[in-house]
C-alpha cells in the first residue's frame, strides 16, 4: 500500500473522514505527538492500529473527541472533579482515565475496563473526529517502542506502506504525549507527566499523587495502572545515559569515554569541549519537550552509538522530558557525587 502524505485542507480532512468511516487507520497531527486514528468503536478498525504500530495488544488507546458532548456515551461516570479539569485544560494536553461504557470495545482500552478520553486542541483533529462523526481511538503513531513522532515525515519514516495517509499538519507545538490521570475521590492520580503539570493539577484537586511508575522500573510482568509505562519506549537504537549534575562534571565523564560515535545531548546554553560531539536539545523545559523525539531519532540517522544526556529538570514539563528520557536511557542514570 502507498502512504499518501496529503496537507490538511478540507478536501483531504473528508477523504481522510472517509477511509476512517471505511475502517481504515490514518495519522493525525495534534498537539501532542502524532496519531494513528481509527473508529474507538470498531474492534476489526482498532485491531488495525494493533497491527500497523505492531504495539502489544494490553497497551490501551486513547479515545480523541471533537467536543465535551461526546464525552457522555463513552462512560458510565463523571466525576465532579474530571469535569472541573476538562472546564479547565480542554481542549489540551490532558487525558482523563474514567470506567468506560459498553460502547468501547476491550481491544480499545487494552483489556481493562476504563477508557482513556481527550479533547485535542488541535484544529485538523477536531474536523477530522466532527467530519468522522465518533470518537477516534489514537494512540501515537509510531513502531511500537521507537520515539514518539512529533512530524509527518517521522510518521512516514515508520508507517510508510502499512498505513493509507498522513494528514500533515507541520510539528507538533507541545512534543510530549498527554499528561494521563485518574481520579480517586477528589485526588488526582498521575499515570503519566505531559505539558499539563503537577502544578497546574493542583489548581482543581486537592492532591497530586505521582504513580510510582512515572519516575521507576515497572517489570513487563507487573500489573500497573497506566499500561505504557512498562515497555521499554521511546528507544533510539544508540545506548543512551543520563548524566545528571554539574555541566563541568557532564563534559570530565563524557571525556573520559569520548570515541567516534559517542554524541552528547545538552542545553542550548551550555559550554563543551569541541572534542566532543554534540547536539542541542533545548534552553528551557518547553523546548526540550518540543525537541526530544526529533533529537532521538536523529541520533539514530547520524548513527550514534553511545549517548550521554543532560538530565532535565524535574520541574512542570520537564517531568514528562525526564520521564521519556528515563525510558530512552533504559532507566541508567549517573549522579554526580555518586
Ligand atoms: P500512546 O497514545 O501511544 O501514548 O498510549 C496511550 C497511553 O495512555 C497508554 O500507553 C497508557 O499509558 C495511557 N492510557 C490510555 N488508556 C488508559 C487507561 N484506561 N488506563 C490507564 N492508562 C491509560
Ligand atoms: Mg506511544
């Protein structure tokens, strides 16, 4: 099959809606990272997506809608407190874990007997679900495993042949996947750190717990609350570390292993020796989240072999940086002082 990467006009939107409305899968932009869209209610289109990213099938879907009316028919209860989020951060970067009503097939939530729900706030989404007429189920739209895309030509570089068309929609402005939550009376669970922060969570909840499988090792036989979390994700082929602390303790450790195809990823503003080979990721958390997958799949095409990263702050979206650098780094993170 041939991958057509078409611009989002509206022409393209509708011939898009119609290879959906035939069961078909399709890449999407939104704001986040790139999806790969199908009907959230039909199980042969939604085992499409299964098949097409080869991602294991208990890793659930996130189910994207076009407006907060469609959010009734796709559980059985909203909380208060859901609903004060979605007031508050939709359309956006958050996604919502509630129990899921009967029209979501387990193929969709992975087996497990919630449902994952956002509002994009992405312009060429939202035609896309209203000219579709349901919900889209979307995970992001990359080889299972492989960095997330955060363009049209990443999605093309993974999906070409096994998928119809890209709707190409330029870089996607946030570049980390969605903040996922859930919600234990009015606490607000953290499943997984994206744009929307633990700061701005604690504007509509009285707590913010962060799961434990945000920041540790989850086995790939343990039962966990946010699936994705536990695959080894977000990998270049490259071995990357985390070094964390000074910049002047970064570039003695990285010296001191420095080979041919060693690379460092830093800060925009830092100051290395130009013996060894770097790339820039970024001066603040905003942009290294806007960066991060690009840079990770570029340190596979120049061929990097080993790769020592700056560790990001912890701090708004810089959690959700750090977090998918942990996964790229295999969880091997050097401390200063260590
Ligand atoms: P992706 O769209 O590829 O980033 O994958 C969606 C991710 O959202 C999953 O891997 C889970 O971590 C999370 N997620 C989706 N639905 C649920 C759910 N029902 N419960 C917990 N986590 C979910
Ligand atoms: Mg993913």
């Amino acid at each position: 099959m041939e991958t057509k990467v078409l611009k989002p006009t509206k022409k393209n939107v509708k011939y898009c809606a119609k290879l959906i409305k035939d069961g078909e899968v399709v890449g999407m932009p939104t704001e986040t990272v790139y999806g790969l869209a199908a009907n959230a209610f039909d199980e042969k289109a939604v085992n499409k997506i299964f098949e097409a990213k080869m991602r294991p099938a208990d890793n659930p879907l996130i189910v994207h809608i076009a407006d907060i009316s469609m959010l009734k028919e796709l559980t059985t209860s909203i909380p208060d407190i859901a609903l004060a989020v979605c007031e508050k951060f939709w359309p956006g970067p958050v996604t919502i874990v509630l129990p899921k009503s009967d029209k979501i097939p387990l193929v969709t939530s992975g087996g497990l007997d919630t449902v994952g729900i956002r509002l994009p706030s992405n312009n060429v989404a939202r035609e896309l679900i209203k000219e579709c007429g349901f919900p889209l189920a979307a995970p992001s739209a990359n080889l299972s495993g492989s960095p997330s895309p955060t363009t049209a030509e990443h999605v093309y570089d993974d999906l070409n042949g096994r998928i119809p068309a890209i709707l190409d929609d330029g870089s996607c402005s946030v570049g980390v996947e969605s903040t996922v939550i859930s919600f234990e009376n009015d606490i607000i669970r953290l499943l997984r750190p994206g744009k929307i922060s633990v700061d701005d969570l604690k504007t509509v909840a009285s707590n913010v717990i962060i799961d434990r499988g945000v920041l540790e090792v989850i086995s790939n036989d343990a039962k966990v609350k946010s699936p994705g979390m536990k695959y080894k994700h977000y990998s270049p082929k490259a071995d990357v570390t985390l070094v964390s602390g000074s910049v002047e303790f970064f570039e003695k450790y990285v010296s001191e292993r420095n080979s041919e195809n060693t690379y460092a990823l830093i800060f925009d503003n830092d100051n290395i020796s130009d013996d060894i080979k770097s790339i820039r990721y970024g001066g603040n958390s905003i942009q290294q989240a806007e960066r991060i997958f690009s840079v990770l799949r570029e340190i596979d095409k120049i061929g990097a072999e080993k790769v020592y990263a700056r560790c990001p702050s912890k701090e708004g979206v810089g959690l959700a940086v750090y977090n998918r650098m942990l996964r790229a780094a295999g969880f091997k993170v050097v401390k200063e002082g260590d």
